[in-house]
C-alpha cells in the first residue's frame, strides 16, 4: 500500500486554485501507488497575520515623520490645521500594526474657529507614505451643538468607517 504525502505542486503544474490528488509523480520522488496531495499555489506562503492595535493615548510620531518624508516641515506643520504638531485636537481614534508599520487615524481635520468641523481618516501604509482617506463626510457644527449630527455621532460614524477600511485593506495585506 502507497503513503501519503503532501507537496507543493510544481509552478505552472495545476491551475490556480486547484487542488487535487494526483498519482505517480517522477518529479516529486514518489514511486507508483504513492498519493500526493497537491496544494494550490495560493497556499504556498499564507500571509502572516497582522495585528491593529488601538492607542488612542497620544498622536504616534510615525505621522510627523511620514507628512515630512512627503512635503517640508513648513507643509506638515499646516497640514489638518497643526494636527500633527500640536497633539491637542480630541477626540482621537488610532490603530498601529507593528507588523508592517502602518496606522489608521480618525481626527479632527478642520480648523477649531471654522464653522462647520470634520473628522479626517488619514492612513500610513506599509512600507512608507502617508494619505488621507476619501470617505463620507463626517461633520458637526460646533455653534449648534445639539443639532444632528452632533461631534459624538460624526466622530463614532468615522470610527465605524475607519475600522470598514481597515478590514478591506487587511484583505489586501
């Protein structure tokens, strides 16, 4: 009676996706009634998993360092109305992965005397770069501060879209 073994098909030998058990394999050192399972191509190397953790205690460095490795310290400064230097604006949500050096941010992205406020998601990918993040607008006017949506609701509605993108970009990790 043959013995089971499980290897890793050849580049280019099965169809992306397919797995299948497959007979005498002379490549493979396997001798007639030998069965071989062969794993698709998708799972020679599965990712390893990264881990976002939230520290929403204060602004992390990486997103000074990553607006000036983009623009000057002049530009980075005026950026969100001084977020990124002045670690005053609240409330804050933030993720940090360890494992690829990235982080997601949800912060106020307006000037504090502007009639109507805004949270920003602003995103630092691995390997390098900085970007804020398209989304619905999440607004309040501060003037009306009982009125829907108030900076509570507009905060947690971007919460809610920030942890959204995080869980597509894992998909793409």
């Amino acid at each position: 009676m043959g013995t089971m073994s499980t290897r890793q098909p050849d580049r280019g030998a099965c169809p992306p996706g397919a797995a299948r058990e497959v007979g005498c394999r002379p490549c493979c050192g396997t001798t007639p009634g030998d069965k071989v399972v062969v794993v698709p191509h998708w799972q020679d190397h599965p990712p390893l998993p990264a881990t976002w953790q939230r520290c929403d205690a204060g602004i992390l460095p990486l997103w000074w360092d990553r607006l000036c490795s983009q623009t000057s310290q002049q530009s980075a400064a005026l950026f969100a109305a001084g977020l990124f230097t002045e670690d005053r604006r609240r409330p804050i949500a933030q993720w940090y992965n360890p494992a690829y050096d990235s982080a997601l941010l949800v912060a106020p992205e307006t000037s504090p005397e502007w009639p109507v406020q805004r949270f920003g998601i602003f995103y630092a990918p691995a390997g390098g770069g900085f970007t804020q993040v398209h989304s619905n607008p999440h607004e309040w006017h501060p003037r009306e501060p009982r009125k829907s949506p108030t900076e509570l609701e507009a905060f947690q509605a971007a919460v809610a879209e920030a942890e959204r993108f995080l869980q597509v970009e894992m998909d793409f990790v």
